[in-house]
C-alpha cells in the first residue's frame, strides 16, 4: 500500500531525472558518468519529502517538480564523492560498479561536482514567487554546506577509526550528514507552498525525526539486512570500524530510538488531516518497518 | 596605477573572505582546510568584475559584496578539485603545498565540495531584490555546471595527451572551463545592478573577451614567466602535453590573439565613462601587460 503511494510521487520524479541532464554543451563522457549514478536507483526519499510537503501545504505539483527533484542530485553527487578511494573506497552501489570503478576516480570527481552545481541551477529556474524559491534554496545550500552535509562527512572521517566513541558524537555526526538534508527537504517544501510559520516548524520536527529514523534503520540493516536488497555487502559498516547506532547502543536499544523518532514524525502530522497526511504518517511509519 | 584601483575593490572583498567561512555547526578540521586555499592568495578576478560591473551600472557597494565574494569560493573549490592526484596532480598552488599535500585527499575533495556549496549560501543571503538575485545565482550556476566549469575541465583532460588537437577543441575547452564564468562574473554584476539588456549584452560581450585574453596570456606566461611570480614551476603546461595557444599557435599569433580580445573589451566599455569605466578599460589592457 506505501509502496503503491510512494510510486505515485516517484514516478514524475524519475521521468524529471530523465530529462534533466540534457542541456546543451555538455560534454558526453560527463552526461555518461553523471547519468549512470542518477539513474541507478535509489528511494528518491528527499524529493518525495518536499512534494509531499508542498503538496500537503496545497502547492501544486507541477511548480514544484523540478525543485525537489534537484534534491535527488545533491543526494546522488554525495554518494560519488563518499565512495571514492580517498573516502569511503566503496566499489559496490545499489549493486552496481561504483562511479570511480565504472569512470575512473577523475570522471566521478566531475560528475559529482556536475550533479551538485546542475542542482542549484534547476533550483533557481521556477516559475514561483522568486521570494520562496531563494528562501528554499538558500535552506538547501546550507544544508548541503560546510555546516550540513559536507560538515557531516568531514566528522564521519575525523570518527572513523576513533576510538573514543559517544553517543553526542553520533547523533551531531548524523545530524548534519544526513539529517539536514532530509529536514531542508521538507522545509523547502513548505517554503515553496507558502506554508505558516507553524507549518515550517512541523515540517521542521518531521523531517529531523524522520532522518534520525531513517539513519538508524540503516545502521540496523547494515547489520541484519539483505545483502542484496541492500546492494551492498552486510556488515560493511562494522568491517571497516564505522561509528553505527547499533554499535553504541545495541539493536534493541537501537530499534527502541528509531520508534521514538517515527512516533515523533507521526505527531507533527496530526494537526492535518486527508490523504496526503495520511501518505506523510505511513511513510515515517514505513521506515522502521523495513527494520522489521 | 592600475595595481592600486585593483586593490580598491580587492581590501573589502579580501575582508569578506577572511569572516565569510564562520559559520556555526562547521567542524574545525573542514573550516582550516577550505581557509588555507581560500587564503592562498589570488587575482580575485572574479570577484573584482562582479563588483565593478554592478557600480559602474549604479549599485551599491555593500549590497553585492557577498555575492561577488562568493564566486572566489566557486574559482578555488575548482582549484582544490583541479589539482588533486586523479586530475592534474599538481603538488603546488600560488607557491604552497596543494589543499590535498597539506591536508591529504578526503580533506582536500571535501574542502572543495564545502567551498562550492557554502558560495551558494553566501550568493542566496541578500538584501537585493530576489528577483535578481535569483537570475544572477541561475547564472552563475550554470557557468560553473556541466554545461560550463565541470564541461570544460572534462574536456580539458579528454584533449590532455590527445594526438588530434585543434583550435576549436582549446576554444571550447576555454570558453567552459575558464570562460563562462568570467564572462557570468560581469553578467551577474551588472543584472545585480538592474542593467538593461544593452547593459547586459555589454557585460557579457566584455566578460567573454577578457576571459579569452586571460587565458591566452595565462598559457603564454606559463612559457616565458617567472616561477616565484608563477608559483608553479614554468613549462609545466609543455611537460604534461597540455593544449595550450602558444603549442598551437605559436607564441607571436597567440599575443596577436590576446591582444586583440583586450581591444574588444575595451570596446564594450566605449558607452560608458567615468572613473569606473575607466577601470574596467584599464583592467583589459593589464592582462596583456603582463605578458610583455
């Protein structure tokens, strides 16, 4: 049933993901490499939490597609540089060739600094108010910024290895890799629809609950997962000393958070009400299911 | 003379690059590495046509420093990523260990990844009109994306030890990789300042000249400079197989070519007078000085 709904926002993102890469006077090697991780899958996660966001707030679809899909390409030039050699030296995504091992560590440099700035330049050409889309953007910018995700990244390394591991650590790490990046999802949403300073708030505390749950499944996944389903190997985390919630707090423990942290999401919805609500609840519900 | 104007726009733009990283939430370790290259040093050539170009059209200083700073961050995350070991492995920068030989490679990527984003942030907070604001971001970010910066440098090491070089292949290459962001610099100055399309036309037509000039003289100075001036050791062009102008076209053609793109910028500048024009004019001509 989530499956069925999410696809219902998935599938204009994925027709946008098609098309967005073609602009004139880009060279083909880059279209290549930079199409080739876009197109490789993925849960499409950000971009369904702004549409739904600035759906739920009565924006409509069309105005806002190519903002949030922008989002995708932010996620997905992470990706690249976090799994080249200096980095994380993953060789396996989603189950295919990592860029660097496909394109060679120069090209997949390029594509993800092609993907990061092609996303700001769909981000800034709307039709809406120029007001909303530069508060949206600039919510973005910061969150993918030196204070947000590259932050995040840059601690991620520094913890790595370490061993004096805490809790504050994770949570701060997390924090700014991946869970403002989720949270600006929904927020510029919100921004886009025009929404109050209470819907800014809600989708605030929705998107930073969602993303701690979200990170937290992972981790456990990481653990007791699929290998395929997860298009990587099991365990991968844990071989190479990687600073997990399971690891400082135990599964159970674990799993008791990432509840928290959905019950959470789910109340910041409850002051609204109809489908796309009800879309919004499941999903935060949906991500410790996986777990299961 | 013309070294003293230059330092009239340079003090407060060097001002806003020694506060413009502090931001809350950034992790000491990344904050150190993006300050080292963006404090290297440099022409702030960017930076300095942005500003001119929005006063010599009426704007006020203090309301496009930021944005105008922010393109030095765009110019030296390209640097950072330009010099790492799987693209140009250039162990020198402006005479001091490369971001990746000081810091090593993550921190280098990384560093250079917080700099491109934290550019947008800084471009998106403004006071100015959003509505030109946010034609002036949409252009900068297509000068640096796939279809400009990130294009050209593919490129540029696609033609690298290529047998088959021609002159179109080196325009091109230049017109993305160097070109189109100096040419935007000035666009986005002078849509900042509100300009005409007359206006716009001139910036543009005056940004695309220099930024062929600056090239030109730039590949010739790599033959006949001097390295303390340089930074980097001369003729590093030549011992890598580079495509350059003077490889192609001699060194005679190539100052010909250098000078006659100077005469053309100084020629978009004709409709204008004043102090200001007058270093826009002065400005062109200097780039050729250099070489002579």
């Amino acid at each position: 049933m989530i499956k069925q709904r999410l696809d219902e926002y998935r599938t204009p993102i994925e027709e946008v993901l098609q098309n967005c890469l073609q602009e004139e006077g880009v060279p083909g090697e880059l279209l290549e490499s930079m199409s080739y991780s876009l197109q490789a899958g993925g849960k499409r996660i950000r971009p369904v939490l702004c549409l739904a966001w600035a759906e739920l707030l009565g924006q409509k679809r069309e105005k806002v597609l190519w903002f949030c899909t922008s989002l995708e390409l932010i996620h997905t030039y992470s990706l690249i540089h976090d799994d080249l050699p200096a980095m994380d030296n993953d060789d396996l995504r989603r189950g295919k060739p990592s860029n660097h091992i496909r394109f060679g560590e120069a090209a997949a440099i390029l594509a993800g600094d092609g993907l990061l700035t092609r996303a700001f330049s769909m981000m800034l050409q709307t039709d809406l108010s120029p007001g909303a889309v530069l508060q949206a953007a600039a919510q973005i910018s910061r969150a993918a910024g030196p204070a947000g995700m590259v932050g995040g990244q840059v601690l991620d390394m520094v913890l790595t290895g370490n061993n004096k591991k805490e809790l504050e650590d994770l949570k701060e790490m997390h924090s700014l890799k991946t869970g403002a990046m989720i949270k600006s999802s929904c927020l510029a949403g919100a921004i886009l629809a025009g929404g109050s300073q209470d819907d800014l708030l809600r989708a605030g505390e929705y998107g930073a609950s969602l993303g701690l749950a979200f990170q937290v499944a992972d981790d456990i996944l990481d653990i007791t997962g699929d290998q395929t389903k997860l298009g990587k190997p099991v365990g991968s985390d844990q071989a190479r000393d990687k600073l997990t919630y399971p690891a400082l707090l135990g599964l159970d423990e674990s799993r008791t958070l990432g509840l928290e942290m959905v019950a959470r999401a789910v109340r910041a919805i409850e002051p609204y009400s109809g489908d796309r609500a009800d879309f919004l609840k499941d999903l935060a519900r949906y991500i410790m299911d996986r777990v299961e």
